[in-house]
C-alpha cells in the first residue's frame, strides 16, 4: 500500500512540473513572439526620419522609415506629436491600396510642405499625365504637410496625406 501511495505521489509531482513546464514554454514562446516583431530604425535609407505638422494641430509629428524585424520588410511609422496616435504603413502590409507592402525602394523621402498643389499625374493607363491637362478640381492643396516618398534614380513614387482624419495618397509619375 505505501508503494502505491508513493508512486502516485511520485506521479502527481511530475505531473504538476511538466505543467508547470508547459506554461513556462507557452510564455517564454510569447516573449519570442513579441521580441520577433520588433520594429528597427531602417539602416538601409540615408534618410530615414523626417518631421512635419501632418495632422495640423501645429506640433512636430515624427515620420521615419522602420523595418519589421519578423517580415524583413520596410514601412513608415508615423508617431503623432500629442503623443495619442501611432501608425504605420508597409512592413508587409499594403499601403493605401497601392499595391506597396514596403518602402525599399524610397531614395526621396521628405514633407510635401503645407499648401503645395498636388495631383494624380498618371492616368488609368500608366500615361504621365501634364499640369495642363489636369483639372483644377482634380488638384489637392496640401492643408497639412504630407509625406513625400520616390524612387531615387526612377520613376514613381506619391505623397500620402491626411484629409479629414483620413490617409490619401497621390500618384506622382
């Protein structure tokens, strides 16, 4: 009897430790998680921090190139200056709809400064399209500033703005 007694003891007490041990591994394997996704500075881009007023509350919003360190890829982060409201854009995920999942190819990366004129300068069909054969109401003036990102030693790129809280983006060749 007090064999049986002590091998169920024995039993009891591995038992709780390999839970024990399992709870261990499933936080450690979050730490993991979390510490994988870091987002890092990109080293990549000469120019990677850049600070204009994006959202018109007259404080110094901070724009930088940042990569994920669990996808490999490059995006914005948009940190606001009344510190409330943090975004990012790429690092795998679409930008606005462009079909961009990261921001690699940036070698211009600046403000579009406040009441600049902007427009879509390409059409449907990939045609660059001239100041003259733009509308006025097809043009934007920048309220607040904008981000403007473009290949270095090519064509294409765009601007991405806030309108009414939301993000937009124009097309620039």
């Amino acid at each position: 009897m007090k064999i049986i007694i002590s091998i169920l003891i024995v039993i009891t007490i591995i038992s709780c430790k390999n839970e024990n041990d399992s709870q261990q591994q499933l936080v450690q394997s979050q730490i993991e998680k979390k510490d994988s996704d870091t987002i890092e500075i990109s080293k990549k881009h000469k120019i990677n921090k850049i600070i204009g007023d994006l959202d018109g509350d007259e404080r110094n919003d901070i724009v930088e190139i940042v990569r994920s360190t669990s996808s490999g890829k490059s995006g914005l982060r948009i940190v606001f200056g009344n510190g409330k409201r943090t975004d990012y854009f790429g690092m795998g995920n679409d930008i606005l709809k462009q079909g961009l999942k990261d921001v690699d190819w940036v070698g211009i990366f600046r403000i579009a400064p406040k009441n600049g004129i902007y427009w879509n300068n390409v059409n449907d069909d990939g045609e660059i399209v001239f100041e003259e054969d733009i509308k006025e109401t097809d043009k934007v003036k920048l309220v607040n500033d904008g981000i403007f990102l473009h290949a270095a030693e090519g064509c294409g790129g765009g601007i991405i703005y806030l309108k009414k809280g939301e993000y937009e983006w124009i097309q620039q060749e």
